[in-house]
C-alpha cells in the first residue's frame, strides 16, 4: 500500500487514555434503554418490543465492535513504541 501522507498523532503527555471508547458507552446506553422499551412494550401487550429488541441487539454489536477496535489500536500503538 504505501504512505497515506497523515502525520502520525502526537502522543500527549500527562493525560491518561479514556477507559472506555466514547462510541462504545452511548451504543451501550442505547442498548440498555432499548432493553428497557421492550420490557416495557411487551409488558403492556405491544409487540412494538419486537422492534426494541432488534434495536438492542444491533446496539450491543456496535459496543462490542468499539470497544475491541479500541483494544486492536491500542495495541497497536503500543508495539510502536
């Protein structure tokens, strides 16, 4: 492939990584109320939960994949160093 050209990202010093991707805890926000909708809907007879359900399996899918793309760059970055 070759040199994309891009500078590689200074590494800042004195700040610690977050824990958490930022893109993976509001996918696992939106999982948990997803999961809270469809007990909610199912819970009054709608099968609207159908909907809810799908929506948090999508959800949780994408915090999964954050989160390990975040483990595979960090890991990455260290093994630069």
């Amino acid at each position: 492939m070759g040199d994309t050209g891009r500078a590689p990202r200074p590494i800042r010093t004195g700040q610690e990584p977050t824990p958490m991707p930022r893109l993976a805890l509001y996918a696992l926000v939106v999982c948990a109320l997803a999961v809270a909708a469809a007990v909610v809907s199912f819970v009054q007879g709608s099968f609207l939960g159908i909907v809810w359900v799908l929506l948090a399996g999508l959800s949780s899918n994408m915090a999964w994949y954050y989160l390990r793309r975040a483990k595979a760059e960090k890991e990455a970055a260290a093994a630069r160093v």
